[in-house]
C-alpha cells in the first residue's frame, strides 16, 4: 500500500522513472525472499529482508 501510494506521488511530481523504479523494487522483493526460504508474512518482512541482504553479503 505504501509503495503504490510512493508511486503515485512520484508520477504527480513527473517524476516517472523513479515510480518504474519503486515498481521494480517491489517485484523484486516479493520474488526474492520466498525464493529464499523465508516466510513472508506482514510481520516479518523486514527480518527476512535483513536475513536475506546479510546473506548476499556473506557470499
């Protein structure tokens, strides 16, 4: 909700490029941590996105 709130904000300031980014970002967040292993739920999602940048930079 807050991402599609932040994305029409951007496209009201004409700042197209950055509401495409926020879009990209959000797909990417939700194919990236189930495929991680990580349950996804409302309350967790900054824990398994936490989990999930310390293992991309660990390996």
């Amino acid at each position: 909700m807050k991402t599609r709130i932040a994305m029409r904000a951007a496209l009201a300031l004409g700042l197209p490029a950055v509401a495409r980014g926020l879009g990209r970002l959000k797909c990417l967040r939700c194919k990236l941590l189930p495929e991680a292993g990580h349950e996804a739920g409302r309350g967790n999602v900054v824990t398994a996105t936490v989990l999930v940048a310390l293992y991309v930079v660990a390996c």
